[in-house]
C-alpha cells in the first residue's frame, strides 16, 4: 500500500508541476490579460466561433461569466461578437487575429517549457516517459471519475 500512496504523491507533485506551467504560460499574454480571459481565449480558439452559451459550457461556467470576459478581450480587440445566421437572437464569440497571436504566444511559452522539461530528462528515458505519459492518459479516459476535459482547456 506504501508504493501507492508514493505513487499518488509523485503524481500530485506532477500535477502541481503541470499547473505551474500553465499558470505561467499565461503570462505570456499582454499585461492586462487575466488568467481567466487567457483561458477563454485558449478554450475559444480550439472551438471557433461558437454561441456564448456554448463557450460557457465548455468552459464549465455560467454564460454572465463568459459576457464578462468578451465584453473585456472585445475592448481590445481579442474576441469578437456576432449572432448566428440561423438564429438571429443567438450571440456569437470568436477570437480574432489578435486574439489568436495572444494564443499563440501562450501556447508557444508552454510548449518551450515542456521541452525544457523534457530535455532533463536522460534520452534513454524519453519513450518511456512518452509511453507512460500515453498510458496514464488512456486511463483517464477509462476511469468514471475522473474528468479527462475539466472546465475547458488550459
């Protein structure tokens, strides 16, 4: 039982690792720019243009939420609102090219972090990890309780 119990610890200790990368990547975007407003801007741009209540959803908070934060990352130019061609009264979000270089300056901070990471790593140990990092992701996707989405993507 002990070997567990350190298992979850290294796995806790990773998460925290994981967050912190993320976190940081943040601040890749432009002073101003919140983590939440970040967040949206990453989930969004995964999803194109998409009604508020859908982006909402994804993110797994309440649509006055996400009104808030467009109404913020529109006055600079990041998001842009527009209605559904079908629906007229349905309000649209998506990200503009603006938006997208803030995006992409998120993701870029992220992925140079993870390499670092992984240039630590001996090269002998790299499929390993690739592998085990494979599997612990097919078993979340297995596990009923655990959530593989979360509240929309860092």
């Amino acid at each position: 039982m002990q070997a567990l119990s350190d298992d979850i610890a290294d796995l806790e200790r990773l998460t925290r690792v994981l967050v912190a990368v993320a976190w940081d990547s943040a601040h890749a975007a432009p002073r101003g720019v919140t983590f939440p407003q970040v967040r949206l801007l990453v989930v969004l741009d995964s999803m194109g243009r998409v009604p508020c209540s859908r982006l909402a959803e994804a993110m797994g908070v309440n649509a006055s939420s996400v009104t808030r934060l467009a109404d913020k990352l529109e006055a600079h130019g990041y998001v842009a609102r527009g209605v559904d061609e079908y629906r007229r009264t349905v309000v649209t979000v998506e990200v503009t090219p603006a938006g997208r270089e803030v995006v992409a300056g998120v993701v870029d901070r992220r992925h140079r972090a993870l390499a670092e990471l992984l240039a630590e790593l001996p090269a002998d140990r790299h499929e390993t990890v690739s592998t085990a990092v494979r599997d612990l992701l097919s078993a979340a996707e297995a596990a009923p309780g655990v959530p593989t989405a979360g509240p929309g993507r860092l």
